[in-house]
C-alpha cells in the first residue's frame, strides 16, 4: 500500500467533485426533495396523508440519497474510463497495487454518498416546514449506519461499474435501482408490509431495506423499525459480499 499515491488519487477525484459540487447535488438530490415537498409538505398539508408521515419520510430519502450518489459517483467514471477515455489505464500505472486503485474509487463514492445523505436533513427541513421530530439520541448508531450505507453504495457502485457496459447503463437503472427504491421500504416502514407476507419477505433481499429501516430507528425511534442490530449486521454481511465481488470484477477488467 502506497498511502501517497492513494491520497493523491483521492485528492483528486475531490478537486473534480468540489469543482461539480452543484451539479452533482442537483443530480442526485432533485428527486429525492420533489418526493419530500410532495409526499412530506403538500400531501401532509393539505390532510391526505397524516404530519407524522413526515418522520417515516425523511430517513428513507436519506437512504436512496446515499445509495444514488454514491453509485453513480463510482460507476459512472469507471464505465467511461474503462470503455471510452481508457483513462483507467493512467491509474494502473501508478506505483500502488491494483485492489487499492479500487478501494480509492469506494472511498471517494462513500465521501460523496455522506455529503449527499447528510444534506438532505436541513433541505427536507426546510421544504416540510414544521412537524418533523428528528431525533439524534442515537450518534453512534446514526454514524454506524451512515458509514455502512456509504460502504454499500460505494461498493455497489464498483461491482456496477465493472460489471455493466455502456449500452445497458439505462437498463441497469430500470431493472436494478428502479425496483430497489420503490421496495426499499423508504417511503414505509417494513413492518407495513405484513398484509403481503410473501413480499416482506422477498425485499429483505434488498439492500436498501436495511438502509431505510436502519436510518429510521437511529433518527426516527418512534416509528416502527428492524431492530438495529439486525440492519447492523445485514449491512455489514451486505458491504463484504458487494465489496469482495467488486474487487474481483475491478481486477478481472483490469488485467483484461
């Protein structure tokens, strides 16, 4: 490990992110605060949907920010360096080992994931208005989460990366991070979905499950959730099996 080489790359991929700050905020944001202001101000306001829907709302917004941001931050330059600008094949000439060309690419995705999550608490504040009871009681839990939602979008941006080529790019979003949000319980508690018990069961294959329920019990406690050490530990047994077969696939289209 050459923690020079690996800074400099990092620091880099940070000058090219701070220099499209606004753009890759609108990018990635946008959506997620027009569900906000409709489902979280305009429906609550007007009587259609309860105030308190506004505290299930918020973390789930928060958990499809992160996993949005921080996969496209990841996969979308490796597509283009691996097919396109072949600019990849600058990085692999640096004096560090190829894994860590890979870890950086996560490490950069998680850093733009977490300025993404976390800038969604103080813009959904301001575009619900009053009644939202966001709690931090939980710091060390909220933290645990963030990271490991962070990791996964990171890594699930790597895995995607290499994995996808540039022509199905627009089916990777309608097959995978379509379906994903909608039965990632963001927008609902899990426990909802009782009355469907085939497909409670069926979406804890999705990732973005944990994410949603994990970020509502550690800022949200009064709405229902998965108990933490549950999202704890799926997401960690989540992060490792994405993470090691993004490895190996960055590694496989490296040396090819």
């Amino acid at each position: 490990m050459n923690w020079k080489t690996f800074f400099a790359m990092l620091s880099r991929d940070g000058h090219v992110a701070r220099r499209n700050l606004v753009p890759m905020l609108l990018q990635n944001l946008l959506q997620p605060l027009l569900f906000v202001f409709v489902f979280g101000r305009v429906l609550t306001t007007s009587g259609m949907m309860p105030m308190r829907y506004k505290n299930v709302l918020l973390p789930g917004i928060m958990a499809i920010s992160m996993v949005l941001s921080g996969v496209q931050a990841v996969a979308m330059p490796l597509i283009t360096e691996f097919q396109f600008t072949k600019e990849i094949e600058d990085r692999l000439l640096a004096p560090i080992e190829i894994r860590w060309l890979a870890v950086e690419k996560v490490v950069a995705g998680m850093i733009q994931a977490l300025v993404a999550g976390l800038a969604v608490i103080p813009a959904a504040w301001l575009l619900m208005g009053s009644g939202v009871q966001i709690s931090f009681g939980h710091p060390l839990e909220f933290a645990a989460i963030c990271l490991l939602v962070a990791l996964f979008s990171g890594a699930g941006g790597l895995a995607l990366g290499c994995s996808v080529g540039s022509t199905q790019i627009g089916l990777m979003f309608s097959l995978v991070l379509a379906p994903m949000m909608m039965f990632g319980c963001a927008y609902y508690p899990w426990s909802v979905l009782s009355p469907f018990p085939a497909l409670q069961i069926a979406v804890l294959a999705n990732p973005l499950v944990y994410a949603s329920e994990g970020l509502r019990g550690a800022i949200a406690p009064e709405v229902p959730h998965m108990p933490a050490v549950v999202t704890l530990a799926a997401l960690l047994a989540i992060d490792v099996a994405v993470l090691a077969f993004g490895l190996r696939q960055f590694r496989k289209k490296a040396v090819t």
